[in-house]
C-alpha cells in the first residue's frame, strides 16, 4: 500500500464548510474546499484559438516571416496555436478545419496574397466563404479574420473583399489598410504582431492593442492576452492504484464533511488537528499487464520528408522513377561499389540528360499525384523531386511547358527567348484561374515546381495569319482598269466619227471610269 500526501493550497478558506458526496466504488470522488454550491452556475468562457496561415511568393515575400512573427506573438499572449500552416497546400489548412475541437471562439491570421474573396496557398486559391463554412460546422460561433493586406513594398494594398459570415457567427475582419489608405512601413498589422512577440509579458486585450487596424464587423468577446505559460506552470497528473491511501493536512478550524446526515448521507465535524483519510475502493485490473525486464522494445517510424530525400542510394540499383521508401544497409558502403564521382542523386525521382527518361518521370509523378495527392504536395514542397540545375532542369521545364501547349520549341536545355516566351503564357493561363505565377520567365526550382503543382493548364494554338493575296488583286486591278479604258475609248471614238458636234457628252464618260481621284466619292473609302 502506498500514501500519497498532497499539499493543498487554502487562499482565504476561513472554516468554510468543506462538503463532500459519498461515492461506490469506481466513482471519482469530487470535493469543494470553497463550500459554494456551484451546480447551474454559468462555467467560464473558453478562451480564443488561433490558426496562423503564411504563403510566400509573388507580391508576398514577407509572408513566410509574417506569419512566424503572428504565431510568435500569440504564444507569448498565452492564446492557444492550434496549427502553423506557412507555404502549404491546401490540404493542410482544410484538415486543421475539419479536425478543429472545442473553439467557439477562432482567430485566424493570414498574411499572402488575397485575390477576389480567396487566400493563396501553395496549390492554389482557397475561398474565404469555405474557410468561413468549416469553421461555422466545426462549431466556431466567434471568428477573427486579421488578413495582411500589405505583403510587399507597394503602398497600395491589396483589396480586401470577405462574404457574409454563416447564420450565428460573429466576424471581424481586421486588415492592415482599408480601402483609400496607403501601406505604410512599420505600422502593418505584421508589424505591430512583431512588436509584441519581442514583450517579455505579453497581457491585456489583444483588439485593443490593434486599435488602429482597419476593421470590419465585431465579436462580443474581448481576446484576453495572459501571458506565456511558464515551463512548470503545469498540473501534475498523479496516478493512483487501487488501496492507495490520500492523507489531506490539518485545515485550521473546525470543518463539516458530509450531506445533512440522513439516511443516505454522512456527516462529520473535523477538528483543526485531524486529517482527512480517503480509501480508494479496491480494484483489480482488467488485464494484467507483465513487465518482463531486459525484453528489447522495436519502435518503427518514418523517415522525413527531407531525410529521405538527402539519403544516396547505391549505383547500379534499378532506377524507378520514384522511391517512395528506402530499404536500411542498402548503400554505395555495404554492397561495396565505388560511387561515381558527382553522380546525379536518384533519390525520389529519376530526372537525368535524357528526354525519353524525362517524360516518364513525370509521367509517373502524375500517377502519383492522382493516387495520393497529399504525399505528392508534401514531396514537392520539400524538394524531393528537384531536377538538377543546368540542362536537365531546363529540358524538364521545357517538356512540361510544351506538354501544356505553351512552348513549341526543341528540347534542348538551351532556355532561350523562346522558351522564356512559352513560361510567359503559361503564367498567363495561371492569372486567368487566379493562380499565383512568378516575376521571372527564367527556368528554375520555383518554376519547376509551381508547374508541377499546377499542370492542368493547356495554353491556346498561335493563331497563323493568312497570307495576303495583294499579287491576285494587283493584277485584277489592272486588268479591270484595261478593260474600263478600252472600253471609254472605244465609246469615245463611235461618236466622234458620226457627229462631231457631240463629243463634249463624253464627260461624264471619262470621271466615271477608272479615276477615283477628286470629290467623286468626297475623300472617305468605304
């Protein structure tokens, strides 16, 4: 039998009634030191939530750093971060929402670009109203949406268009400019979020702080920063096995334990010297559970993504275009061949200076992408199916861009004019499904693989103008010309020949035909 002695903090207890309920066996015994009766009492409004979404690229390069500074700042208000999505798909955000629990009160921080009622992601755009819908089911009745409006160095800020929240939820929408206002350097809403991260206690009313935002709606509860938790600023969870044994302290003066001593209840007055026993009732376990020592625990986990990525195999193992796993001891030391110098890593895809090899690696990695499109964007993202730079880099971007009908050219490697010009249409075609694209046609990592996150893009023929028949006209003019002067000339000499008197009627003979010159036709051709 064991005794466990746990210290009570009494502040202000003075011979307050302590009340307990008696219990069968099996029930957990609950005690309120207080002696109020708090049954129907309101309980305390949860706290706020937060999720913190950044997505670099074009027009956005500070996101990726708004977004940790966001986070940062919640933490330290003591507000809980439920996830910290920055340059992800749109998988993620949705599955954070699907899965979220208990959050009636829901802050979300989005800091990227924000086209037409939408967010960027990685993969693409995401609509707010979804956002909205899913956070609505999962049971959000308050919902703050800080949006940073100001991601780059232009002082215009990009518009801020938010549908109609769900029916029951309260919205505010908090941006860092609104409309006719400019973007001004150190006082974004990232910047203010920045400010507070760097305070080492971080407490009071978080719209508060934020007052001079933009705004938009409200919610009735306020967002009551506490403070970073300290590291021992936890409950202890003590396990207790069936007889233990839990020995309170002396309480200072005389105290009531029971229920009005009837039939069914106990009463029983506590001096100020007595301590309070409790029994746990006995209880055998439902399964026993042998420990035997010395007996070797096998832990399997997965590799990450970069991990994996960075392992080289060995040469002359066959080269799939993908290696979703890697078989431990199988390297260049154990099967004891010399690795090649500077050999090209085969790591997760097979991209060599070959063009047949090339169009089945992404053909496989489409296959892959339809099979488990979740593992495909994570690979992706991490860089796993990085060509490498140079020719082979080029003659991918090349293949994928003439697979979508924006390039016509050879592949070749050499990323010319010509090719700049096709990576040019297909950010193109991207804008028309307002799809993120990027400053420069150059081929690179960034294009790499924002083409084969959005590969269902084909780009319109060229259109061939006709050449123009002018040689065919030219010589039917003329010939139409011939034939109008043969023929005034032939009118002209009848006349002349049987009346002399009359040749002046060939006047109007003459202006009508074949010169367009003069007021005939008054100067406009129609």
């Amino acid at each position: 039998m064991r005794t466990a002695a746990l210290a009570l903090m009494l502040a202000g207890l003075c011979a307050a009634p302590l009340t307990a309920q008696e219990s069968t066996a099996g029930d957990l015994v609950t005690i309120d030191l207080t002696g109020e009766d708090v049954t129907g009492q309101e309980p305390i409004a949860p706290e706020w939530k937060a999720i913190v979404v950044g997505q670099p690229g074009p027009g956005a390069k500070m996101s990726f750093a708004d977004a940790f500074h966001a986070g940062q700042a919640i933490e330290k208000g003591g507000l809980p971060l439920i996830d910290m999505i920055r340059d992800m798909p749109r998988t993620r955000l949705t599955d954070t929402l699907a899965a979220l629990e208990d959050a009636p009160r829901l802050l979300l921080f989005y800091s990227g670009r924000i086209p037409s009622g939408s967010v960027s992601m990685q993969d693409g755009t995401m609509p707010l109203d979804t956002i909205l819908r899913s956070a609505s089911v999962a049971g959000t009745e308050e919902m703050i949406l800080m949006l940073e409006n100001c991601t780059d160095q232009t002082p215009v800020p990009a518009q801020v268009i938010v549908p109609e929240p769900p029916e029951g939820m309260a919205l505010l929408v908090m941006a860092s400019a609104g409309p006719g206002e400019r973007c001004e350097p150190g006082e974004r809403l990232s910047d203010a979020l920045r400010a507070m991260s760097e305070e080492e206690d971080l407490t009071g009313d978080l719209l508060a702080r934020l007052d001079g935002m933009f705004t938009v709606g409200s919610v009735p509860s306020p967002v009551i920063m506490t403070g970073a938790p300290e590291e021992n600023d936890t409950q202890e969870l003590v396990e207790l096995l069936p007889e233990d044994v839990i020995l309170l302290p002396a309480l200072d003066g005389d105290f009531s334990l029971g229920g009005g001593g009837d039939d069914n209840g106990f009463e029983e007055t506590i001096g100020e010297d007595e301590v309070i026993e409790i029994v746990l009732p006995a209880r055998v376990p439902d399964l026993a559970q042998d420990i035997v020592e010395n007996t070797p625990v096998v832990t399997f986990a997965a590799l990450p993504t970069a991990q994996i990525a960075a392992l080289p195999l060995a040469a002359g193992l066959p080269e799939p275009s993908i290696l979703v796993g890697l078989i431990e001891g199988i390297t260049d030391a154990s099967l004891e061949v010399d690795p090649e110098p500077e050999a090209e890593s085969t790591a997760l895809a097979s991209f060599t200076n070959d063009n047949a090899a090339i169009v089945a690696s992404l053909a496989t990695l489409r296959e892959l992408r339809k099979n488990d499109p979740g593992m495909y964007a994570s690979l992706l993202a991490s860089g796993a199916f990085d060509p490498p730079a140079g020719d082979v880099l080029a003659k991918v971007i090349q293949t994928e861009l003439r697979r979508m009908n924006c390039y016509l050219g050879g592949i070749d490697g050499d990323y010319g004019p010509r090719s700049r010009r096709g990576s040019t249409s297909y950010y193109g075609e991207l804008e028309k499904k307002e799809i993120a694209s990027l400053d420069s046609p150059d081929a690179s990592v960034d294009l790499f693989r924002l083409i084969l996150g959005n590969d269902d893009v084909r780009c319109p023929d060229p259109v061939v103008a006709k050449p123009r028949s002018s040689t065919t006209r030219s010589n039917t003019a003329r010939n139409t010309s011939s034939r109008s002067t043969n023929t005034t000339r032939t009118t002209r000499s009848a006349p002349a020949a049987q009346a002399p008197s009359r040749a002046p009627t060939s006047s109007p003979s003459r202006s009508s035909g074949g010169n367009f010159s003069g007021g005939s036709f008054g100067g406009v051709f129609r």
